[in-house]
C-alpha cells in the first residue's frame, strides 16, 4: 500500500527546484529518505504508509523525479539539497535513510554538514568504493517512447528482482515516465550518473562523526556482507549492521513493512529517539 503525503513542496536550492514529501507524525527523530541513483522518491511510498511514531520526509534530489536539473551534478551538491530541505521542512537534525548509489550523498551530507545529521542508514550501498568496481554511469541521452504506455511498458526496475508487488510496480511505473518535447521517458537525468565518481567519497568517510548502520537485503548481489565491516574499517569505528530477510536491492518496495521494521530496530540501535 502507498500513502497520501501529509504535506508536499518544493523549494529552490542553488537555482533548481527541488521537490519533497513528508508522511506520519510522532515525536521521533525524522528519517530524511534518499531513493538512489536513475530513481526518484515514490521508492519510498510504500514504506512510509507503514512507519509509526515519526514524521518521515522524501525528496527527489535534482536530476530526478519532480525536481529541477542542473548542469553538472555531484554528492556534494546533493548533500546541500539534503541539508536545506531538513532544514526547512524538519527545523532540525534528521536521520538520513539512503539507498543505492545515493548512501554516497548521505555520506557527504554527514561529513560536511554534521550538525543536520543526527545518525546515517546506509541501504544497500557501496562504500568505501573500490579500485576495479564497474562504472555505474551510462553513457548517451535518455530513451524517448512514441506513447506513454509504450514507456509504462519498458518501465524496470535496475537490478530487476521479481520481488515486487506488480500493484506497487504498476503505481511506480505510473509516477516514473514523464513527457518532453521528444516524446516519453523516464524522469530522471542521465547526466546524473557523471557524478559517480569512483574515489570522491571514500576521504570523507572518516569525517563522518553521527552513527550509522549498514543494511542491505539479504538475497543482494550489490551491498555483500563483507562490505560493511569494510565502511566500519574506514570510518575506524563500529557500525549497526542488519539485513531485511527474503529481499534483495529494492528493499522498500520488495517488503515495506519488513524494511520499515529492520530500520526502525536499526535507528534504536544508534542510540537515537
């Protein structure tokens, strides 16, 4: 099941618009959600139906989703987009929940900004990144479909797992394709993949000063379990590690409830309301 947001905006950060939700209320910490790369924050809906006791905020970071694009990306100007909108629609430090490709801006954001960033979950992400690990950008400009149903046709999930409910599937599909003066495709922008540079993120790991848990799904191919007593090395400290049973790398989508349950023991590990 999705959920209505309970509040919805945009807000202007460095010249692009970027666009946000927030579900639940409560008195704990909120989580701040980060979708990963080529993804936009409806990953998150399903999830945020079922999490109880605080305010939960997603938002598409530019290159993605609902918000502006920009002319050259990075984790850097990401975890600015991160910081203004916990900022403005938190009043104060968040938990930032990151998946993917964007646990790299999360990790940013911990480093350079530590007073927005009361503790960091990183799902399914590489880091520290490696010398030999594949080149996650792809090359060339976005695929244009004649039609939209030809897009809502040719719309996977990257890594596809079959795990999802063809329901969630169907009303994620309906929320990715977008149409532009070339016809239909997919809302996010591919120049959004140049920013994956292998090494940059790997000095600010041991700036990073907040808790953080490692959790990937337990059937993943991406995030093994040898990664995170790698992050735990770098970062020269112990972190909370835990895995979401019977899933793989869209955790959220494959079981919201089970996600929202491992995160939650995840946060009260660290020692955060």
């Amino acid at each position: 099941m999705a959920t209505d947001p309970v509040q919805a905006g945009t807000l202007d950060v460095d010249g692009s618009r970027i666009a946000w939700w927030t579900a639940g209320t409560g008195p704990g910490t909120p989580w701040l959600l980060l979708h990963g790369g080529g993804a936009h924050a409806g990953w998150w809906r399903p999830m945020a139906a079922v999490v109880r006791g605080r305010p939960v905020v997603a938002l598409d970071l530019s290159g993605h989703g609902r918000s502006g694009s920009r002319e050259r990306y990075s984790y850097q100007g990401w975890a600015q987009e991160l910081v203004a909108v916990a900022g403005e629609v938190c009043g104060g430090p968040v938990v930032v929940v990151a998946h993917s490709m964007h646990g790299r801006t999360g990790v940013a954001a911990a480093a350079r900004h530590p007073d927005a960033v009361a503790g960091l979950v990183l799902l399914d992400t590489i880091i520290p990144t490696r010398s030999g690990e594949p080149d996650p950008r792809r090359p060339g400009g976005p695929v244009r479909q004649p039609t939209r149903e030809d897009a809502l046709r040719r719309f996977r999930l990257r890594p596809g797992t079959g795990l999802v409910d063809p329901a969630i599937l169907s009303v994620l599909a309906e929320e990715s394709v977008v149409q532009d003066a070339g016809g239909w495709t997919f809302a996010f922008d591919p120049r959004t993949f140049e920013a994956a540079d292998l090494v940059s993120i790997n000095g600010l790991v041991h700036r990073v000063r907040c808790p953080v848990a490692v959790v990937r799904g337990s059937l993943s191919a991406i995030a093994t379990p040898p990664m995170a007593a790698e992050f735990s090395a770098a970062l020269g400290r112990p972190v909370v590690r835990a895995e979401v049973p019977g899933t793989d790398h869209h955790m959220m989508l494959e079981d919201p409830e089970g996600t929202a349950r491992v995160l939650g023991a995840s946060v009260r590990a660290l020692r955060i309301r």
